[in-house]
C-alpha cells in the first residue's frame, strides 16, 4: 500500500504561479490529473469586472470573490508571490523553493489587496462608504474601466456630480469611433462632466477636494478613483531563464500551444501572454482551456500527443452602461441598448464563471 507521500510522488508536479481568471480556471481543470499547486499571494480568487458594480453595491462583491479552497479541492495553495524561476523549480517571496515538472504563468497583474476574502470584502464596503458620503467624485481614465465605472456611478447615485478625465481625445481609443460617441453621449445625457485631451497630476493636488487638470482647468471633488490600467506582473521575471522571452511591454512570447517559446514545459496563459489580441477575462479562460488540455495530454507521457492550438480572439468588446444597457462592439457593428444589457449587466457573467469553476451560480458565501 503506498503512502500519500507516495501517491503525490507518482504524480507528474504541475505548479501554477497567479490564482486570477486565468490561473483558477486551469488549476480547476488539473487538479485531479497532477499534484498541482497554485501559487497566488490572496486566499481568493476574484473577477476584476465585479469591482465596479462593487464599489457602489457592496454585496454584489460576495460572488464574485471566491475562496481558492472552494474550487480547488485536489491539491496545495501556497499564498505568497513568486520572485524567481528557474528550468525546474520557482522561488516564492519567502524564500521557498517549490519544484515542477510543468510550469504554468498566470500571473497577469498583481494589485494591492487584502489577503483574504473578509478583508477584500471590507475594502468594497469602504469604498461604497466614501461615494455615498461624497458630493462630487472625480474618476480618471476614460477606458473601458473608467466608463462602466462612471455608469455605474450615476445609475446608483443620479444626484451626484461625477467628472470623468480621460488623456485622448475621445473615449476608449480601442474600440471604433461609433462605439466610443455611443458611450460618450449616453453618459453626457446623464451630466457626467468628461473632460478629453487632459491628465489630473495627482501629486500636484495642493488643496483637499480640489484638483487641476492639464490644460489648468478645475475640477472640485469630494473624492477621486484612478481607472487608468493595471500594471502587468512580470517584473518577477526579469535576471531569470524567462528574460529573454519577455518583450518590450513585458509580455511572454508563447508559441501556439501556449509554451512559453523554446520550453516544452513552460505554458503562459492570461493577459500575461503576447497574444495579438484585446486582453480580456473571456479569452484568458479559453487559454486556461487549451493549456489544460495540452497539460493533460502531456501528462499521459505521450511525448508525440498533438497538442491543441490557440486561435487568438476577435476584437470583441461589452462595456456595461448602468443596470440594464451596455455597448457590444464587434468588428463591423456596434450595438447599445438593452440587448447586450441583457447579456452582461445585470450579472457581469458572474454566474458563468462561477459555473465554470464547479459553483453554484447563486450561492451567496458570506
Ligand atoms: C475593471 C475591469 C473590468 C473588466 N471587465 C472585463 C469584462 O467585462 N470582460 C472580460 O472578458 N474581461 C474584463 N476585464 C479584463 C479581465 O479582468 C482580465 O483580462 C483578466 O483578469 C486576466 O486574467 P489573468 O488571470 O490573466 O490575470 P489576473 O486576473 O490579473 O490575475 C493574475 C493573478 O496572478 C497573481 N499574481 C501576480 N503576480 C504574481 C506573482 N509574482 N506570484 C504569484 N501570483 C501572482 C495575482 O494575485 C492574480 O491573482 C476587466 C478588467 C478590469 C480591471
């Protein structure tokens, strides 16, 4: 009879560094055919696109942040953050070192949060504190964030003044023309002040409450929000093996097995991969996918599997606009209303990806 010490010892050691969208999903899908370990310095797992429908409906965070125990039941977490690797093992924060035989990096973006699901809990309930007291609240960045996040700022409180700056000279540069109007017009029809083609320094703001843009105008404000984009998570991997497969934006080459270029068992997966492609929750799950499957297939020591290819997404694009409208944007059509409102913001697909995770849709876990 072999011992559980054993038992892991038979099993090939997949190890996933980043528990986000990316990271969940596949560690999900492995969990039962390896020792998989995740390494994720929080104890949860949440969906960036409920933050903001969070920050002004606190409780809307609680399906959306999700213990990692809950979903990965098959194998060991380790909450710290990886600061090193090598051909076979990473280097965790503490100074751990944790072998592998298949390496995966999803470690898309590291934000400064809480540790554990209570406390990140906490912090939407602050936040929500803040606007409700606030008179006027200053948002900057006009990118998708920006935008649901001011939608979402007037359809729950309609009598407060929001000013949104953005630096280009129109709404999120990403989608077409005709998208960004759209957007543009239903929050100017809702007195969102925007204010294009201007920065806010913030570390110029000399009086409290108010603030001066670059073209020297003056924006009052009881407080402000910064949706300017999130900083990718790679820096760990600068002075290791993985350097030279970084480019210039920090971003891992991956082939189109989604192996981290020249590695047979390297896989990178997420917004952290350079995939020509809009970086988004929706195609990082299809990586999870297809480096699952490969994973699995490789496991089984078929050293000749044919190994699934990731076909890079469309440029595709939902922005929420309040409780029951939203913008879709496909390539050759726009669409606003309350059709694509249908399809995300009441739920913000918190269900699906709970779903997809082994959840009930539902479940509230507080
Ligand atoms: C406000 C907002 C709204 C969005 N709306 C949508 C939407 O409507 N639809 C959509 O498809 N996409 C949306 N996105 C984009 C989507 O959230 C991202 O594309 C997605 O989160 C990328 O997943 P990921 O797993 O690659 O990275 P992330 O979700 O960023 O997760 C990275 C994980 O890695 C961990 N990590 C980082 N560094 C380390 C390290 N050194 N060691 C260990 N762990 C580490 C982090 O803690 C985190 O858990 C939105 C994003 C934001 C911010």
């Amino acid at each position: 009879m072999s011992s559980c010490s054993d038992v892991w010892k038979e099993k090939k050691r997949v190890v996933v560094v980043g528990g986000g969208i990316a990271g969940a999903l596949i560690v999900k899908q492995l969990q039962f055919h390896a020792d998989v370990i995740l390494v994720d310095p929080k104890e949860y797992f949440e969906m960036p696109w409920t933050w903001l429908r969070a920050m002004v409906e606190p409780t809307f965070a609680e399906r959306g942040i999700i213990d990692h125990t809950d979903y990965f039941k098959n194998g060991r977490l380790v909450t710290a953050t990886a600061s090193s690797v090598s051909e076979n093992e990473i280097m965790t924060s503490e100074g751990r070192y944790i072998s592998f035989d298949y390496l995966v990096i999803a470690t898309g973006h590291l934000d400064t949060v809480p540790m554990t699901r209570m406390q990140r809990l906490v912090t939407f309930r602050e936040n929500h504190q803040k606007i409700s007291y606030a008179k006027s609240v200053l948002v900057i960045g006009g990118g998708p964030t920006g935008v649901e996040f001011c939608a979402e700022l007037v359809t729950a409180f309609p009598n407060k003044k929001i000013t949104l700056v953005h630096s280009g000279p129109r709404l999120m540069e990403f989608v077409g023309t005709k998208a960004a109007t759209k957007c543009y017009e239903w929050l100017a029809a809702r007195n969102v002040d925007i204010l294009l083609e201007q920065t806010v320094n913030l570390e110029a703001v000399t009086e409290e409450g108010t603030y001066e843009t670059s073209r020297g105008e003056t924006i009052v404000a009881d407080c402000h929000f910064e949706c300017t984009g999130r900083k990718l998570s790679s820096t760990w991997l600068q002075d290791t093996i993985l350097q030279s497969s970084l480019d210039e934006e920090g971003r891992l080459a991956v082939d189109q097995h989604l192996r981290v270029k020249g590695y047979d068992h390297i896989f990178a997966i997420g917004d952290i991969t350079n995939i020509t492609e809009i970086k988004q929750g929706l195609y990082a799950q299809k990586h999870a996918q297809v480096a699952a499957k490969n994973i699995k297939n490789l496991l089984k020591g078929d050293k000749k599997a044919k190994l699934a290819s990731y076909k890079p997404g469309k440029a595709i694009a939902m922005v929420t606009l309040g409780r029951k409208e939203a913008m879709a944007y496909f390539p050759f059509l726009t669409v606003v209303g309350c059709v694509p409102g249908f399809l995300k913001a009441k739920d913000y697909f918190v269900g699906r990806t709970r779903k997809q995770l082994g959840l009930e849709p539902h479940h509230h876990q507080s």
